[in-house]
C-alpha cells in the first residue's frame, strides 16, 4: 500500500479523526456532568487550557525568521498614546512642497 496520498483524501481523513475527536470529549464531557463529578471537569479544563496556552506561547506567530540585517521598522506606539500621526517625521522637499498648490483663504461673511 502507497503512503502517498492525494491531499484532498489526506484532508478528509484528517477532518474525520477531528470529528472523532471531538465527538469522544463530547461524550467523555456529557458523562462527567451526568455523574456529577465537576471537581474534574474543573481540573480537565485548568489542564486543557494550560496546555492551549503552551501551544500558544511556543508557536511562532510572526511566520518567518527576521534576518539581522533587516532594518526594524519604526515603533509608532508612543505616537498612538498621544495622538501624534507618527513618532518618525516625513522628510518632505522643498520641491514637492512647492509643487502643492494652497488653497486660497476664504472671505469673512458678513451679516
């Protein structure tokens, strides 16, 4: 038998052991509150979300492995406290700032 499988059948065999899964913790969950035994549903549940907590802390969110020589980007969190567009300024020419026209000012209305 080949161990090569089409990843469409490796996706459905691996969405069928989920089900079953999650259906075997249904039952064992179901059996526990029928049984009224809540002082280890209550410990199952601290260790369940202790290691969903592990499993978060050690996976590597960001994707990818930053290189040393990658320029970090700017950090814009103390601009957003304070209202500030940006903590790094725009350098703007003198060129381009010429080039944008001014809006005319407007006349006062009088009553």
């Amino acid at each position: 038998m080949s161990r090569n499988v089409s990843t469409a059948q490796g996706r459905k065999n691996r969405r069928k052991i989920t089900y079953l899964w999650v259906a075997a913790l249904v039952i064992v969950i179901v059996t526990l509150l029928a049984l009224e035994q809540t002082a280890l549903l209550y410990v199952l549940a601290t260790v369940g979300l202790t290691i969903l907590l592990v499993i978060v802390a050690m996976a590597d969110l960001s994707g990818s492995q930053r290189s040393m020589g990658e320029a970090v980007p700017a950090d814009d969190a103390a601009a957003l406290g304070t209202g500030i567009s940006s903590a790094v300024p725009q350098a703007t020419t003198t060129a381009s700032a010429a080039a944008t026209p001014r809006p005319a000012p407007r006349a006062s209305k009088r009553r």
